[in-house]
C-alpha cells in the first residue's frame, strides 16, 4: 500500500480587503489583547467577526475553504479550476510561502516548488549561481547539486547563456532554468503552478515528460495545476476541482475533468436559442434551431445521426453594404478544436440577406464523447470577424454500432474523428 506524503486537513485561508488596521494605535492595541486573551476583535463589525459570513460587503474573502484530501507517494495529482478558485493558493500553503488561516497540513518529504517565473532567483546572479542558490534554498548540500549540475544545465537549454546573469534572460529562459533546477535537485514532492505555459511547445513537451519519469521511474510525487486539460489528463493519475475555494470533486482525472467542464459549459440543452442581439457587429447571430434527424434534438446523438442547426441573422447595416461568410468550430469536451468549417472558405458561399442558414454535420465522423460548437459570421478574404457566438451549445454522441458488425468506434481507439475511407 502507497504511504501517504500529504494530509491535508480542513484548511481554510482568507484574506481582509481594504485597510487593515483599525487606523488607530489605540484600537489596534485593544484588538491586539482581546486576542491574546481569545475574544473577539470589539472594533469589528458583526460581518468580521464570523469570516463565513456570505455577506457580500464583509470585509474578509475566502481563497480557500474547509479542503482536504491525501496524496499517496508516487501519485500526480492534478489540481484543477477556473481563476480564483484557490489552486495558487493551495499550491503557496503546501510549498509553505504563506501559511493556512486555519486547518493542518502534514508533509512528508522535501517540497520542489515552481509556483511563478524566476521564484527565488537573484537578477544579479548568472544561471549558474542561481542553480546553487535554488539547491541551497531546496536544503540540497554542495556535492548533491554538482552531482546534477551538468544534467540541469543540459534539460534548460540555456548552456550558452549560463555564466550571464538571469536578468538578461527572457521569461521563458527563466522558466527553463527554474524547471530543470526544480526537477532534477531530487525533492519528493514537485509542485508546478501554470508557470509552464511560458514555455513554447517543445519545452512544455520535455516538461511533461520529465515530471512523468519524476513519478512512474522515480516514484516521487506530483502536484499540477494546468487550464490545459489534454496536459492534465495525459500525466495526472487523479484530480480535484476547485470551485470558489471549496473542494468539490476528488476522484478520477476523466471524471474530475468531466465536472469541471460541466461548470464551464450549459448542462441544459436547449435546443431553440434567441440570443441577446450584438449592436456592435455589422451581421450578428440572432437565434439558432438544433435538429436530429429533421425533428428538434434533445441534445444526444447515435453516430450516423444527421445534426442540423439553422441560424438566423439580424443586419445592424444595409445588406448591400458588404459580404459575410458562416464559420463554425467544433470542440471536444476538453477544449481541443477538431474541425473546422466555413461557407465562404471551403464552399464559395457568401450572402447578402438574412437568410435562415443552414449546415449538416453527420455525426458518423465523431467518436462518442460530449463537444461544444462555436459559430461565427465573418469576411474570410478580408480577415474581418463580425461576431462571434462562443459556446453556442453542446451536444453528445453516443457509442453505436455504426455499420452493424458488432464494433463500438471509440472502444479500443481514442481518435478524435473518423474519417471516410473507400475501400477497394
């Protein structure tokens, strides 16, 4: 059975807003000894003295509330969320740069923190010294960090530039740097905020990569935070959803994924839509009708079935004044973009009315899972966008039998379309 290196137990942090003090020495000192004996602040308003208060003119906020959970050595445990739901706060009371309003946390085994760009670097240090001074920090000796020197400087990339002091770097640089240090200076625990997506492409790669050695070769422990929930759910082997400082899902990385998204997206499909109108736009989208199979959809396909969304337009200027072209998007539920479409790129279709437009996508090409579509009217040739519909609505397509040979698309494989192939 895995040991567990964190226990995490009811830990809430809050914050005042505004001023801090009661802007008096004498108050300041009054509040001072009704702590020391365990009162109450009596220069506070009711509203401060219970900080739970939902109040929305209290002066206290909440980053965190009431969370726990455990991570078992060698677990990658993502932690996920929309801004401001606690994750970089959670992330600076584990790393111990701030310590919790209440709660208890129990760590086993030495913490290695990349929470912001060049976090414990000194500007006027080279990289190399700045190594040292990160191993030092992380409680690493000498001898351990001369041992790793070589194999930091060669997974940053920047052994040209490692004797110049990191001021002169760029922030990408600096994330290097401060990646490889973290990585490779032998800490049990390894903590990386969002900071990687300073990287470009092939760093955040070798990052991946690294932290998944980290935990299946080395057997220590990762916490991840990530908006990228194809990153997180290739190295996470659990997750927890944050949700306005309280945990409110903890479970698997698919079904935490799922939650999230859940928040993001419109649980309840509608499948007639009247959007609020955009004055601002030249053509903008009014209303949309979702149809399966020719009859109005509840949302869910069989692949095969035929989706059908008609879209009716509403002019702020005279039709003759310009062209426009309909662009569609369509997303995975994790935010990929698989395809695209557009009826004045792909089919030479413009318009100048307000016509009821018309696409068909034949769900045949999708693998089950749940995606979302966006909708735009734009002038492709011109590069002119005039408005645009984000997450228009979401739909879901089911496992089927697809030609009837007893196969399910999607069971063994996880492609994200299929294409139409002749076989001959």
């Amino acid at each position: 059975m895995s040991e567990t290196v964190i226990k995490v137990e009811n830990i809430s942090k809050f914050y005042q807003l505004g001023l801090i003090n009661h802007g008096t020495l004498a108050k300041d000192l009054q509040a001072w000894w009704a702590k020391i004996r365990g009162k109450d602040d009596p220069n506070s308003r009711i509203s401060l003295v219970n900080p739970q208060n939902s109040d929305k003119n209290t002066d206290f906020i909440y980053a965190l509330k009431d969370v726990s959970f455990d991570v078992q050595q060698g677990e990658v445990l993502g932690i996920i969320g929309a801004n401001g739901a606690g994750k970089s706060t959670l992330l600076k009371i584990l790393s111990r740069v701030t310590s919790p309003t209440s709660g208890c946390i129990k760590i086993k085994g030495r913490i290695g923190s990349l929470l912001e760009v060049g976090t414990g670097f000194h500007p006027e240090l080279t990289g190399k010294e700045n190594i040292y001074l990160n191993g030092a920090i992380l409680g690493m000796r000498k001898h351990e960090i001369d041992r790793k020197l070589d194999e930091i400087i060669d997974f940053s990339g920047v052994e040209k530039f490692i004797d110049t002091p990191v001021k002169r770097y760029s922030s990408g640089m600096y994330v290097r740097l401060a990646f490889a240090v973290a990585a490779h200076l032998d800490p049990e625990i390894l903590v990386v905020d969002e900071v990687l997506a300073v990287g470009d492409a092939d760093f955040q790669k070798k990052c991946l990569g690294k932290m998944d050695d980290v935990s299946k070769k080395e057997g220590r422990t990762v916490l991840f935070v990530s908006h990228n929930m194809a990153a997180v759910r290739q190295l996470c082997t659990r997750g927890i959803l944050l949700r306005n400082g309280e945990l409110v899902f903890d479970g698997g990385t698919e079904k935490t994924i799922d939650k999230y998204l859940s928040f993001t997206r419109n649980p309840n499909f509608c499948n007639h839509i009247v959007r609020e109108e955009n004055i601002d736009s030249k053509i903008s989208i009014k209303e949309l009708f979702i149809y399966k199979n020719d009859v109005l959809s509840d949302g869910s396909y069989s692949a095969g079935d035929k989706l059908t969304v008609k879209i009716k337009m509403k002019y702020q200027r005279k039709p003759n004044d310009f062209d426009y072209g309909v662009l569609i998007h369509i997303f995975k539920n994790d935010g990929t973009r698989i395809a695209t479409s557009s009826s004045m790129l792909m089919y030479g279709k413009t318009y100048k009315t307000e016509p009821e437009v018309s696409f068909v996508l034949d769900t045949y090409t999708l693998v089950p899972g749940k995606y979302y579509v966006e909708i735009a009217t734009h002038n492709h040739f011109k590069k002119e966008v005039f408005d645009e519909f984000k997450n228009a609505f979401c739909f879901a397509v089911e496992k089927s039998d697809v030609n009837s040979v007893g196969y399910n698309y999607g069971t063994h494989w996880n492609p994200w379309v299929l294409i139409p192939v002749q076989w001959s």
